[in-house]
C-alpha cells in the first residue's frame, strides 16, 4: 500500500479509476488491528488502488471528507466519492471485505 505525500497527490489519485484511501494514525490501536489483514485484502481486492492517508499528516483533508474516526475508508473512481465505511469504531476483516465487495 503506497503513502500518501501530499494534497496534489490526493487530487490527482482521486480521479483514477477505484482508488480506496485508508485513514490512519500511528497512535491508533484500532489502526494496527487491521494492519496483519489489509495485504490480504489487497490481494484479494487488486482492482482497487490502495492508499494510506496519514491523519495527522493530513488533518485538514480528513476536516474536509468528515473524516472524524480511524480507520476509516473512503473509494474513489473517476473523482467521484463511491462510499465510505467512515467510524470510530474497530473493523474487521469480514467488515472491510464486505464494503469493498459493494463498490
């Protein structure tokens, strides 16, 4: 899963086809959870683009998508916003499968 580095690349990442932005923090427990998983699920979803966003790194971009609970994860295809699975609350594997498997 690439990182994201900055604004521009969110807004030029947003407008390709199925990219799925993972919100996160290094402070998150819930965070880390997911982290023994999401190769699989990469794997398993390989046409989405995945890409990890840095809520501390982007605060303002997290303000502007409501982003307000990690992890969360919002897809995009062709600059459109398709869903979002945005909480506090921890998620599991089947949870994360279960929303990509809509979009």
């Amino acid at each position: 899963m690439q990182n994201l580095t900055s604004i521009e690349q969110f807004e030029q990442l947003k407008q390709e086809e199925k990219v799925v932005f993972k919100f996160t923090a290094n402070w998150c427990p819930d965070c880390h959870f997911i982290d023994p998983f999401m190769g699989e699920i990469e794997d398993k979803f390989s046409s989405f683009t995945f890409v990890s966003v840095n809520r501390d790194e982007f605060i303002d971009l997290c303000g502007q998508l409501d982003v307000y609970g990690i992890p969360s994860f919002i897809v995009f295809e062709n600059g459109v916003e398709k869903g979002r699975f945005v909480s506090k609350d921890r998620k599991t594997k089947e949870e994360i499968e279960s929303f990509l498997q809509t979009m």
